[in-house]
C-alpha cells in the first residue's frame, strides 16, 4: 500500500492527505522533518544520497529526514527518518526552525531539528550511498564551493538550514 503523505496549507497547518506518487506529480505541498546530526566534538554528519531516489538522487545533504506521513506529528516524523536512515534513535531532537521550500519537483513546509550522537551510524541502502562526519569549515567549503571539490548539495537543506548552519562557525 502506497504511503500517505500530510498535506499543509500555507499556513503551516496539516489541511489533508493524499498518496505521495499524486504528491510529487502534482508538486503537491506537504510537510518534511530534517534532523541535523552532530557528534560531541560538534562534526556534522553528511551523507550521499542514493541514486534511485525520486528527489535529488545522488545529491549530498546535511541532514536525515523525508516526508511528513498523514496524522504523523513532525516530532514523529523525524525519528522515525533518523532511524530509518541512519540507525539512530532514542535522541533528543532540539527545534532548531520551520520555513518553507518550493521549486520545480517539491514544495513542503520544513521542520528542521538538531541532536548529538556519539554512537554508531547505520545506512539504509535503499537511501544512503555513503556517509561521514565532516568538521563544519570542511562542510561549509563544500556547500559553498570553495575549494578544488565542491559537493553537489540538496538545494532545499541548503535554502532551509544553511544559514543557520553557517552560523555555527567552521
């Protein structure tokens, strides 16, 4: 059976559901939960998208997260993608900011959480190709295409979070 998705009005309130292929071939907007996770010496975990997923396949993002399911909590939410994708769970979550992302293939309301986890990391095949914890200067350098490698990012971790994340110095 195909998932449900949320879907939010412009207010940022849940105001339906509907099946997330009708989702993204209408560009319907929904919700997604994003968690940024940080080691104690205050790395971030970076990972590489797989290359069968439907948005941004093979792209590198900052942070683990999806879709906000029908009568899901976004709180819910991003746990269940935080041990969906990386194996980590039992974290606190810290509300770090909601703001909202539109362009050509996705438009949702981001809820955007942060925790620390000095534990293992296990990927989701399905989902993750690779990943690493990354110092926030070397993560910034990459995001911002400096340097000789520059990372293909996910543009809407990018327009969601990454000021919040240049604001953590590096």
């Amino acid at each position: 059976m195909e998932e449900m998705l949320a879907l939010y009005g412009e207010d940022g309130r849940p105001c339906g559901e509907a099946p997330r292929s009708q989702v993204r071939a209408e560009n319907l907007r929904h919700a997604a939960a994003a968690v940024v996770v940080r080691n104690p010496v205050g790395e971030v975990y970076v990972h590489r998208r797989t290359a069968t997923k439907d948005v941004y396949p093979g792209m590198y993002d900052f942070a683990a997260g999806g879709c906000v399911l029908a009568g899901e909590d976004p709180v819910a939410a991003a746990r269940r993608e935080l041990a969906e994708e990386l194996g980590i769970d039992g974290v606190d979550l810290v509300p770090l900011l909601s703001s909202s992302y539109a362009d050509r293939v996705t438009r949702y309301v981001a809820f955007v959480f942060e925790t620390r986890w000095d534990g293992p990391v296990v990927h989701q095949p399905e989902e993750v190709a690779w990943g690493g914890w990354l110092p926030v200067g070397d993560l910034l350098a990459h995001l911002d295409g400096r340097g000789d490698d520059p990372w293909p990012f996910v543009p809407d971790s990018i327009a969601c979070a990454g000021d919040w994340l240049r604001g953590q110095g590096g």
